[in-house]
C-alpha cells in the first residue's frame, strides 16, 4: 500500500495524477480462511482490527452487493457519546476516541469533524432529563455541558427562536466532541487499510447458507461464489441480521425496519454544528457539500425495502420547518432508506455463539455508525479471545432472558419504539 | 402502503397503527417457563418474505386486524379481523 501524504499528493499533482493505484485488491475468494467477516460496514472495522491488534490476516470480508452499499453508506453521518446508561457510555465514549484519532491510523482521511452536537431542550423537565444525563456523562468522564437559550442561539441562531416558535428553545445538552463523519471514507479507509494487511474484501459474494460439521459447528459459509470454509465465522450484517440467522436455525430478539434519510440541495453554510429536536424525533446537520441533512422516525414496521413511505417523509419535513423555518423553502434532492436491526432493548449485541463456530454483531438499531471502530475493535477482541471486551461484554444475546436490557429510552420490548 | 379494512375499505396505512408479529402466541398466565416467555416477549423470527402481522385501524373501525405483507415488496396478500377465521379477500 503506498502511503497518502501531503507529498504523494503533491507529486501526483506534479505527475498528471496517473500514479495512484487501487486503494484495495479485488481477489477472488479462497476456499478456507481463519475467520470470515459478514458484512462490510462494521465487517471491514472487525477486519481491520483483527489484522492489526491480534495479527489474525487470513480473513475474508464477505459483500453481497458493492463496498460501502449497505448501512455505512446510508446513515445521517453523526458521532456522539451521548449515552447514559451502563453498557453503553464507556463503549460509545471508546467509539468516539477510536474517531478522533481514526485518520491517522487508517492514513485516509475520513473527515472526521468534531462540530459538536446540540440536543434541544423545549420545557423545564427536559431541561431537567439533560442535566441528568449530561452529569451521568460527565461522572464517565465524557465531555457534556449544559447551554442556555442564548447560548443555543449564539451555536445555531438559524433555528426558530421567534415568538412564534410552536415549541420555544430553553436549553441544550452540548457535546463539543461530537459531530460527523464522511461515511463513504469510513468504508473506503478501513477497506484500504484492511486489505494491505492481508485480509481479503470478497465484493458481490452473498452467503446463502452455512456449512456445519456433524457436531454442528459451523465451519464456514455457502455463498454465491461457491463455499468457503473458515476456522470461526462472523456476522455483521446490520438489518439482515435475522434473515441470515435464520439460515443457521437462529432466532434473534430482532426486527428489521426501515428507517428513511434526506438531503437538501446544497447551500451556503448555514448550520455549523449537529442539532437534534427534543419536540419530535428530528435530528440535521449540513454536510461538507453544503446539503442539509436530516431524518427522524422509523417508517414504523417490518420492512426490508430499502426505501420509505411519503408519511414519514412528511412528518419529518414538517419536524424540520417547526425548527427551522428557512428549511421551507429548500428542495429535497434525495432520499433513501436503510433497514435496521432493532433489537428489543434498543441497544447492541457482540457476542460469542449461541452456536459453535458463530460471532454475532447486530441489534444496532439506527446507531450503528457512530459505533463502527468500537463496534469493529471489540467484535475482533470477542473473536480473537473467544471471550468478551470489557466494554462490550454487557452486550450478550442472553440479556434478555436473564433480564438485563440495557433499554436507554426505557420504551420496552417493542423494537419500533426505539 | 394501503390496506383493506374488512369494515371500511382500502384505507392509506397511515390510518393504521403497527402491532407487530401476529404468530407470536402468548403462554398461559400460569405458566412458568422462562423459555416460553422469553420466546414471545423477545424473539422474532423477522422473516424477509410474508410476515403475518397485527394493524390497528385506529383512525376508522378500531378493529385490529390480521394482514399478510411482504416485507421486501410491502405487497399484502391477505387481511382478516383479529380473532375470526374468516378471510376478507385481499
């Protein structure tokens, strides 16, 4: 892998740009590795990591479509650590120490942009419910500060701060830290610096099934491209969670929905830091392009159709115009939707099992990309070890039946709520 | 997404409300079996094809419902009332 440098750069700019080479290779899949890694979002961080922190290289990266089609390329871009509940802070604050330092690591710039976040606060008790969790984060040594109406003002005064304002800003929870991500980068970096280090991304390979020995081990996987055996087999494949698991005879605490995202046509810089609404689920940023980007509400049932009802669309560009009004006369230029793993508590699962030869990583509901490096860094420890990290052994399949769900917005074991 | 209400016609799903997997079954009040809960309050088996499942009409009859969707194509192939075995066409 040639290194990227302020001086590459300027050699190829000097050179016609006609000596970069491929950023990854593109082999065709061998019949055995140590470890296959379903999935190419969190699959490509486990990967990477495997290679890098436990020398584990003859790993295989299995894509059913194109890198960077799934949910790495379909999310709203956000990073924060914002969590309060045990289980949760210390792994998402993990995730967020990954980003701040993930462009050096990778060498690829994944501008990463420390823009900070901004959760709305409409009334005294949601003031109230900040001040909680922003003293849970603090106390987890994660960076939260309390703002005023002003000082909300002062961060994003393109937010409605009129008289006529339906639901009026008090206050804010701030996570200076926080911010966005370039998400096509993320897969490209990991897949860039997972490749050089031996592990091979296996692109347009769909696994159909499992292969099992007479124990019932599994002992690799059946794909479009023929089967292919591995010592330990991994998934990481977000909203398809269950569908594949069903195909090793698993049933998950997991439904899959479809969760929708917008982008406006680009402007000039308009809003300079991430804002979530605290009247409705509504969350925006502006990209590095200049488009405004937003979502909110799951469509609201089992879905695996990678697009979204016009209701939804409505409800949030309604969201979007009683926060912001100038967002009124802005057109819409896409619109997407990922499916989503919801698990029954809203929060993750990396784990060993149930069955012999099979790691899991799903559950990640609408979370999951500020999760990647964390996600990626302790799926590859649980796989490596054969038994949990630290921060993520609270994330067991078995939580539910032993009564232990780390259910942050406290909604119950109905995935849509989350 | 429409669906045909056996009351009231084919009707936007915006009308309705979501009530998730109609197979799951419930054990017995009595029952004390931790697996047999755990199956119906947690595990779903979240299929990508036809998936029964219950719709509320709550912005018209207010009957609950048993429809029939595929969750890739969102085409619905059956609609029934909740709790009656009679089919209402699709």
């Amino acid at each position: 892998m040639k290194r990227y440098s302020g001086i590459s750069v300027l050699r190829e700019a000097l050179r016609g740009n006609a000596g970069w080479t491929r950023a990854w290779r593109d082999p065709d899949p061998k019949p055995h590795y140590d470890v296959i890694v379903v999935g190419s979002g969190h699959g490509l961080a486990t990967a990477y990591y495997l290679a890098k922190e436990h020398g584990i290289r003859n790993v295989a990266v299995l894509e059913k479509g194109w890198l960077g089609g799934g949910n790495i390329g379909r999310n709203t871009t956000i990073i924060r650590s914002n969590y309060m509940i045990d289980g949760n802070t210390r792994f998402y604050e993990l995730s967020l120490k990954l980003w701040e330092g993930l462009s050096h690591d990778l060498n690829f710039n994944a501008m990463v942009s420390h823009r900070g976040i901004i959760n709305l606060a409409h009334n005294q008790a949601q003031v109230n419910a900040l001040v909680r969790r922003g003293n849970i984060m603090r106390l987890n040594g994660i960076d939260a500060e309390i703002i005023d109406r002003e000082e909300v003002r002062r961060r994003a005064p393109v937010l409605d701060f009129s008289s006529e304002a339906r639901f009026p800003i008090v206050g804010g929870l701030w996570q200076g830290r926080a911010g966005t991500v370039r998400h096509d980068a993320v897969a490209w970096g990991f897949a860039r610096a997972a490749s050089a280090l031996g592990v091979d991304i296996v692109q347009n390979c769909e696994v159909v099934g499992f292969l099992k020995d007479d124990a019932g081990r599994i002992v690799g996987v059946e794909t479009t491209r023929g089967p292919i055996r591995a010592g330990k087999v991994a998934l990481a494949v977000a909203g398809h969670s269950g569908h594949l698991a069903a195909k090793a005879g698993l049933t998950l605490p997991i439904e899959t929905h479809i969760l929708q995202a917008f982008v406006s046509e680009p402007l000039k810089p308009l809003l300079d830091c991430v804002v979530t609404y605290g009247a409705g689920h509504f969350y925006i940023s502006q990209t590095d392009k200049g488009g405004m980007l937003f979502g909110g509400d799951l469509d609201g049932f089992n879905s695996y159709g990678q697009r979204g009802a016009l209701s939804v669309a409505e409800d949030v560009a309604t969201m979007g115009k009683a926060l912001m009004p100038s967002l009124s006369r802005v057109r819409i230029v896409r619109q997407w939707a990922g499916v989503m793993d919801m698990s029954m508590d809203g929060s993750p699962i990396i784990c060993k099992g149930p069955l012999d030869g099979l790691y899991l990583n799903c559950g990640w509901c609408y979370g999951g990309f500020k999760a990647t490096p964390a996600s990626g860094y302790t799926f590859a420890w649980t796989i490596a070890r054969d038994e949990p990290h630290e921060v993520s052994a609270r994330f067991t399949l078995d939580r539910f039946r032993r009564g232990e769900a780390i259910d942050e917005k406290g909604a119950g074991p109905t995935p849509g709520l989350h | 997404m429409r669906i045909h209400c056996p009351h009231c016609g084919t009707r936007d799903h915006t009308e309705f409300s979501y009530g998730g997997d109609a197979t799951v079954t419930r054990p017995p009040l009595e029952d004390g079996d931790i697996d047999r809960w755990h199956a119906a309050v947690f595990l779903r088996p979240n299929p990508k094809g036809i998936h029964r499942e219950y719709w509320h009409h709550a912005l018209g009859c207010r009957s609950w419902l048993i429809v029939e969707r595929d969750t890739l194509t969102h085409r619905i192939s059956a609609t029934r009332l909740a709790g009656s075995d009679e089919g209402a066409g699709s």
